[in-house]
C-alpha cells in the first residue's frame, strides 16, 4: 500500500509539474568555453528559440525576439567575435557562424517566414542582414585575411 501510494503521489507530482509549463514556451541555451564570453537577448511571445554557443575568448551575443516561432542561433570560435540577431515577426530564422577573430555580424528579420544565414571565417569580417516583409531568404558566406 504504501509503495502504491508513493508511486501515485509522484506521478500526480510529475503531472501537475508538467501542466505548469506551456507547450507554446519560449527556449533559450547558452553554451561557452574560454574566457569573457558575453550573452544576452529578450523573448516575447511564444515559441520562441534562441540558441548560443560561444568557444574562446571575448565573444558576445545578443538576440532578440518579439513574435512567435522565431528560431535564432549563433556560433562562434575564436577571438572578439560579436553577433546580433533582432526578430520580429512570426516564423523567422536566423542563424549565423563566425570561425577566427574579430567578426560582426547584425541580422535584422522585421515580418514574417524570412531566413537568413551566414558564415564568416578568418579575420575581420562584418557583415548586415535586413529583411523587411515576408518570404524573404538571405545567405552569406565570407573569408577574410
């Protein structure tokens, strides 16, 4: 009886935990390694995602979304690298790789269904994407020396 019990109480525990969290929640993930990593960025709306990964030495991201179902990721190795991303909208994704030392990236997506993403290697790279309306698809990829 008191193992039935138990078993019970926990899963009612379980269920009622489960029912607190909205299926339509917002998500953020934050990876990094090194040393003087910045990360930051606000959420608005619902089912939002924002994903970070950041490996080596003063870094920083920022992204913003204001919408429902935007998906941002930024990835970046290496040295003072700095990636924006600013959604507003529904259903955008941005995304953007920077590989080597002192890139900038700015993504801007202001309406709905657009895609933009990029990828910067080597050293000094900048680069800016805004997309205003819908359907929009943008694509970068840059080596600089």
């Amino acid at each position: 009886m008191t193992r039935k019990l138990f078993i019970a109480t926990a899963a009612a525990a379980a269920l009622i935990g489960l029912g607190s969290l909205p299926a339509s929640a917002n998500s953020v993930w934050l990876d990094q390694y090194g040393f003087g990593n910045q990360a930051g960025g606000a959420q608005s709306g619902t089912g939002n995602a924002i994903g970070v990964f950041q490996n080596g030495v003063f870094n920083g991201a920022i992204s913003q979304q204001h919408g429902h179902g935007n998906t941002a990721a930024i990835g970046q190795q290496g040295f003072n690298n700095h990636a924006d991303s600013y959604q507003q909208g529904n259903h955008n994704q941005g995304g953007v790789a920077q590989f080597g030392a002192n890139h900038n990236s700015i993504l801007v997506q202001d309406g709905n269904g657009n895609i933009a993403a990029g990828v910067q290697v080597g050293n000094g790279c900048d680069a800016s994407v805004a997309q205003t309306g819908g359907g929009n698809v943008a694509a970068f990829v840059q080596t600089c020396p």
